[in-house]
C-alpha cells in the first residue's frame, strides 16, 4: 500500500484547500533549512523505503557525512531496527543540504494525511535554549516521539501536535513514488 491519505484524511484536507497557500504556507517551518533528497530506487530494501508504503511506520534518519559521501543512520519508530545507508552516487550526494536543526529528520507515512516530515529536535527547547542539541525519542509505540528536556510528547499521526498545542517543526515532502524531496 502507498502511503497517501485516506479518504478521510483527504476529506479533513479540503478546508485547507480552500485556504489561501499562505495558511498552508505556515505550517512548514523556514527558521531552519532542509534539503534532503531519497532516491527509494536505489534503495529498495531500506526502512525508510518501507515507511513511505506504510501508514503509522516512521524512521529517524541522521545524516553525516563519512568519507566524502554521505551516511544516513536510521532507526525505525520500533525502537529496534537500525540501518546504516551510504549515498555513493555523485547525484545523490549532490540532493542533500542543510538538514534541519541538528542533521536528523523524522520520515514516515501518517495513518492520516500522507508523507510527512518533521525535525528530529524538540521545537520549544530549540526556541528556549542557545543549543541545538534537543533529540526527540519514539513514544507510544512509535506513533509519538518524546524530548527528555521539557518532557514533551508529539503526536507523529497528527501533525506533530503535542498536549498543549505545540507542534512539531514540519518541512514540506514530495514523493513520487521513487523520489522523495524533503525541504
């Protein structure tokens, strides 16, 4: 199954249609850069593949640069399985910029609204403190990610919202169904 939104995910989505490009416009962040590029043809078996064809499935992906290419290190929101993904063509090196707050990304398909894309870094700590280093934790099963600084939990189903109305930092995802842009 791709992940793209349900019937009634695209039926919650039609007010926001409606809306002006820049109400929707405000929903992504643009305090921090992204630009990250996944080209699932040339990784077929990879998780984060698999979490673009299953609704609830998210991975945490840090990127590094190992060597001259880059490294993507993975954990699926299972909390056990770990990959390690070495981007070794010059075009997919070429794709990956600026990632985010601290270099990690949350990738995976809500049950909901489709791709979607999130910062790895807790937003209020980010916002409070002079340092970038907030990682967030799975929670819940995987359908949640935590901060142990304030404690936090953000919901991954539902726009990365937390308890009180906080979200988490969004980037805009295009996937085609072999390519995924994250900026």
């Amino acid at each position: 199954m791709k992940c793209k939104a349900s019937p009634l995910g695209r039926m919650a989505l039609l007010p926001l249609l409606l809306l002006s490009c820049t109400a929707d416009d405000s929903r992504y962040t643009t305090d921090y850069t992204c630009a990250f590029a996944f080209d699932t043809k040339l990784h077929v078996t990879s998780m984060l593949t698999r979490a673009l064809d299953n609704p609830g499935m998210f991975v945490a992906v840090d990127v590094a640069k190992e060597r001259g290419v880059f490294k993507l290190s993975m954990e699926q929101n299972n909390g056990t399985d770990r990959e390690t993904v070495y981007l070794t063509t010059e075009e997919e090196n070429r794709r990956i910029g600026n990632v985010g707050a601290n270099s990690g990304l949350i990738v995976g398909c809500t049950s909901f609204n489709g791709p979607a894309a999130f910062d790895r870094q807790c937003p209020e700590c980010l916002a409070s403190h002079t340092t970038r280093s907030f990682p967030l934790a799975w929670a819940d099963n995987g359908r949640a990610v935590t901060c142990a600084t304030c404690k936090r939990v953000y919901q991954l189903n539902y726009n990365g919202s937390a308890g009180d109305g906080k979200r988490l930092i969004e980037y805009r995802v295009r996937y085609d169904g072999t390519l995924l842009v994250v900026n």
